[in-house]
C-alpha cells in the first residue's frame, strides 16, 4: 500500500471507534454463549430465521455476532438472518419429509448458493410476507462468492438492494488455494480445551479480536469423546469441518469470482484488508466506479470479528445509499412549468 492509500485509508477511519485495549487475562477468559452476543432479535439459520432486511452467509455464522449487535445499533428496525452453510456448525439439510437432502460434504457453489437461496424463501414463506424486504447480501471468504452468485442469479428479483464481499477476490484467492494444504498440515489437529482452541487463534493472530473469538471459535470447534476411559480429562476438541475433504471444490468456489462481481445486478460493496489482495479485473473495475471499495488495514482477514464497528458502519452506509425507499425524485419539468403558468 502506498503512502497515499495508507493516509487516505487512515482518514476515513479516523473517526470510528476501536476496539478497546484487550484485559491482559483476557486469553484466559472462557466461552462466550451466543445469546451474549448477539442481539436477540438477531436469527440463526441452524434453528429458525427472523425477518431479513439484511442477509449474511459465512460457513461459521456466528462470526457475524458482533457485527450483527453493532449493526442493530445503527438500524434498529433492520433484522438479520445469519445462515451456517452445510456441513458447518450445527445445520442439517433435510426434505419436507424429515430425509437427509444431499451430503454434509456437497460445498459446491451451486449447492451453496441454492441453500442460501431456499433458506430465504423458507424464511418468506414462515412469516407470510406477500414479498422479501429489501434485502443486502454479505458474505466473508467462501460467502462472499455465495453472495455473488446469488446476486448474479437474480433470484430474490427487485428486493435485492445490493451485495458485500468481505476480504476474498478471485486472483489472491487462488493464489491461496495452492498453499491450503500446508497450512491444514501445519495448524494443530486437535486442542485440549475449548480455551486453548480460543487461544490458539489469538495467538496465531487467525483473529485479533479476543471478545470475537471467544462467541465464534467454540462454534468451529466439536469436543471429542474417548470411549475407551470415563475420565474427562482425555476429553479433546477437533475441527467441525474437515477442510481438506472439501478440496475437489476450491477451483469452484472463486473462478470467475471477479467477473460475476462486477457484472451482477445491484450496488456492491468489497471490503479488504488490504489494496495488494485486488486482482487485475477489479482495479480497472474500481477505478471505473463499478463498486465501492473499503480497506481496514488493521484487520486480518476475518474483518467482521477484528473490526465489527466499522465493518457496521459501513455497511450501514452502504444500505443507506443503496435504499429505494429513501429517494426523493426531482418533480417533472412539465409539472414545474404547468405551476409557474
């Protein structure tokens, strides 16, 4: 980043608040249970979803709790539904007939991408609107590429304000992918507590926000049980998710990622961590004006967790600008001219 992006960045970011010092125990502090995080008229798709004027999908949904209560500070009419994808957290994917539907293991983009889209029209459907709220997708990592194809489908028609993409384009993104075993290889398998899996990402500086990682980690996480002795002590945690089971679908999720981006319906919005994650096709893009860029150069790559204030109040400007409702049409030159005669 050069020195002028660097002191523009650190302009506009000037006047939002940050987070505070962090206790110095405060690695040693236990899980946090959702329902302190969250507001309570904040939905999970793993049980039952509230009304959405604003959508979010990220694998580990609770990874939007902070940034869902900073959210509805600034937009207390605003409701949320924060949707786990299958095969993370607790979520099922079941048929009206109580049948398992598909595979844990299916995270192909298109199979994401319908059941974030079902999981909207079931969530229309539960409350009987006649039709969707206006509605802003956003998604982090692999939602972002959800969100966009999704956006880039039209399916949610007219009610689709817009869409945001959080800290993933396609070129850094493939780029990663080529090192996404190593980092599985290296990272430990399994913690001996659910404090030491929170302090792990602490350390690792995988999140920077400790309050975050204390709502969001106990939900990637799954305690294991050995059989072969009562004692609680040879209890340990593992990954909810295996990663590298999922490989067959990282080409899929991010190919053409830039491209749909740009040419979808609706306002968009990308948020990074960094100018230097930006691919060819969306600088000429951002400097054709096609979509808002926002950079927070002191978050990591989980953004909503490390910076869930400013991570708000963007996106709340972004709704704001992007709100219909909210338009006021200049009067017809005919009009102004029948008035003066």
């Amino acid at each position: 980043m050069s020195d002028l992006q660097r002191s523009f960045a650190k302009a506009k970011l000037a006047g939002l608040p940050l987070i505070p010092p962090l206790p110095a125990n405060a690695l040693r502090d236990e899980p946090v249970h959702e329902d302190e995080a969250q507001d309570e008229d904040t939905w999970s798709a793993s049980s039952a979803s509230s009304a959405s004027s604003t959508g979010t999908i990220k694998p580990n949904r609770l990874s939007f709790a902070l940034f869902a209560r900073e959210l509805r500070k600034a937009l207390p009419d605003a409701g949320i539904l924060s949707v786990d994808a299958r095969g993370h957290g607790e979520t099922i994917v079941q048929t009206h007939h109580g049948q398992i539907k598909g595979t844990p293991h299916d995270l192909s983009l298109k199979t994401l991408s319908s059941d974030l889209s079902n999981m909207i029209e079931l969530t229309q459907a539960k409350f009987d609107w006649p039709r969707l709220p206006d509605t802003v997708l956003v998604g982090h990592s692999l939602g972002g590429p959800v969100v966009t194809e999704v956006a880039s489908t039209c399916v949610l028609g007219g009610s689709m304000l817009g869409y945001a993409v959080l800290d993933v384009v396609e070129g850094s993104a493939m780029d990663a992918l080529q090192k996404m075993n190593f980092y599985l290889a290296t990272r430990p398998r399994r913690f001996p507590s659910l404090a030491s899996g929170i302090e792990w990402h602490i350390r690792s500086r995988t999140l920077r926000n400790t309050f975050s990682a204390r709502v969001s980690v106990p939900s990637i996480l799954y305690q294991e049980h050995n059989h072969d002795t009562s004692s609680h002590d040879d209890e340990t945690w593992g990954w909810r998710t295996d990663l590298s089971a999922t490989e067959h679908y990282w080409g899929d999720w991010f190919t053409g990622l830039s491209k749909k981006f740009l040419n979808a319906n609706g306002g968009k919005l990308l948020i990074l961590a960094g100018t230097d994650r930006l691919d060819k096709e969306l600088m000429i893009g951002q400097m054709q004006g096609k979509y808002q860029l926002q950079v927070f150069p002191d978050a990591g790559h989980f953004i909503q967790e490390d910076q869930p204030a400013k991570t708000a109040m963007v996106l709340v400007d972004f709704y704001r600008r992007n709100d219909r409702s909210a338009l006021v049409l200049p009067p017809k030159v005919g009009d102004l001219l029948k008035k003066k005669s």
